[in-house]
C-alpha cells in the first residue's frame, strides 16, 4: 500500500487527526501567532516548531547549525524586519523573549522539553503604541524570512473582538 506524499515529513501527533487541530500541536510547516490588543500595548507570541526556523531541532552540533541559530535569533529580534504593526498607531519595539526546548545559547532561554525528540522555540514580541485606536493591524514578514514556514494560523483578541485567520505565503496582512 502506498503512503500518501503530502503528509508532512513529520508529525508528532500523526495519531489523531482531530489533535492536530489543537493549540500546541508540532506539525511542521504549520506555526500559530496570537495576537493580542490591549489599550496601549500590543503582544504577539509566536510557537513554532524549531524545524520551521532552523531546519532541525536539537542543540546546535556544528558551524552550520549554530549559524542558523544566530540567524534566527537577529532575524527575530530585529522586530521591525518580521512585524509592522499600522504605521499610524506609532509603536515602539519594547521587549523579544525567545525560549526553546532545545538548548540553542545566543541567549534563548531554555524550556523543559517534551521528550519526544521535537522542539518548539516559543518568541513572545511586545509594543507600546502611542495612537492605539489607529492599530488595525500587524503585516508579518515571518514567512519571506523563513521559508519552512508554510502557514501561520493566527488568533487576534483586540477591543473590536477576537478573530482566527490564516497567512500563508503571499497574505502577510492581519487586521482588525
Ligand atoms: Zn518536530
């Protein structure tokens, strides 16, 4: 019997298809975003797993890896190259944490990992606007960045309420 070829390399929770609906879920390719708008500060984590970003996902072991470890965390901790929050709303870069479950140094920290042999990096990025109701939106450039990044599933809860949509390569608007 022939294996279907679409199915992702790897899946960690292949078992059920109705799990991998669910918040958290390692697919790769697939990362979520959460949004969040409230008054002047806006926050935005993003939970990836690690073979998204970097192509594999344990403690860097040679020059190559741990090049594409310091690539990605510049890249992600330059936030105006991955983020643009609507250029009205006037905000401020104010903080990047970047966790993973695997021990990559340049300063990520470290989180327990799972065991499994997979690992997520986990980047929470925060603003602080100056003209808030003038924040309808965030462009993210995630995807032109890292191209194992296939889809984006992303949830808003701004003050106009809560809202799922999906990037995937070319749509890189959020609004709200
Ligand atoms: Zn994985």
């Amino acid at each position: 019997m022939k294996i279907p070829s679409l199915l992702p390399a790897c899946l960690a929770l292949a078992a059920s298809a109705a799990a991998a609906h669910e918040p958290g879920a390692h697919v790769h390719g697939v990362a979520e975003l959460r949004i969040v708008v409230d008054g002047p500060q806006l926050q935005v984590s993003l939970e990836s797993p690690l073979d998204n970003l970097i192509g594999f996902e344990h403690a860097p072991r040679t020059d190559v890896e741990r090049t594409a470890v310091r690539h990605m965390a510049r890249t992600l901790r330059e936030v105006g190259s991955v983020f643009a929050p609507s250029a009205a709303a006037q905000c401020r870069a104010s903080g990047v944490q970047l966790a993973s479950s695997a021990a990559l140094g340049e300063s990520i920290a470290a989180t327990p990992a799972d065991g499994d042999g997979h690992a997520d990096l986990d980047a929470d990025f925060s603003w602080t606007c100056d003209h808030p109701q003038a924040l309808t939106g965030v462009d993210v450039d995630l995807m032109r960045h890292f191209p194992g990044l296939r889809r984006l599933k992303v949830q808003v809860a701004a003050p106009s309420g809560q809202r799922a949509v999906d990037l995937v390569p070319g749509r890189r608007s959020v609004t709200w």
